[in-house]
C-alpha cells in the first residue's frame, strides 16, 4: 500500500460492520482499530462521527476483508486481532486492556 492510501485512511476513517469494534476514546490513536496494510499494521479510525461519510469500506471477502473505495476494490486488508489479554482483568476487576492497549501486530 502506498504512504498516500494510508494517510486517505487516517483521515476519513474505514466503514466497517457492527461485529468489529475498536477504542472508543482515550490518549493516542482513539476510534480506531489497527488493520494490516500488506503486513504493515495501521491504526484507521471506525468509530469517530465523520466516518459514516468516508469512501473506504471494509467487505468480508472469504476468511478475510478487502478494502473497498467508493464500491472499488483496492485489494486485501487484514485486522489485528485483539490479544487474549484484553481478557483478564487485575484483581480489583480492572480489565487488563483498559491499563494497556496494542497499538501494531505483536
């Protein structure tokens, strides 16, 4: 993927279905979901107002997403799963992916 699709992405956001979520808020790259850019992870905004309008959709396609413009297809794109830690919790009931949050692929 080129700098400039990536910079077009962070800017007006990628529509995505209900079943994928993403931070709601928050310090540093809030609304957002980090996806696989030909395995380079990037954080695009899916949560923040302005995104309902953006040309860029996320289309299941088969096990995985394209990345659809304007209904064009760009070609593949991949989600960063979210870590089993976000699954814990301390033991006063804090959930361990309110205390750190994955912002790439590992």
């Amino acid at each position: 993927m080129n700098k400039d699709l990536i910079a077009d992405l962070q800017s007006a956001g990628i529509r995505v279905p209900d079943s994928i979520t993403g931070r709601k808020g928050g310090a540093g790259p809030a609304e957002g979901r980090a996806f696989l850019l030909d395995d380079l992870a990037v954080n695009i905004p899916i949560a923040a107002p302005y995104v309902a309008h953006s040309p860029f959709e996320l289309q299941s396609h088969g096990e995985g997403y394209i990345l659809l413009k304007n209904d064009s297809e760009l070609g593949p794109i991949g989600i960063v799963p979210e870590p089993n830690f976000y699954h814990g919790q301390t033991a006063d009931g804090i959930g361990y992916g309110q205390i750190a949050l994955l912002h790439g692929k590992d």
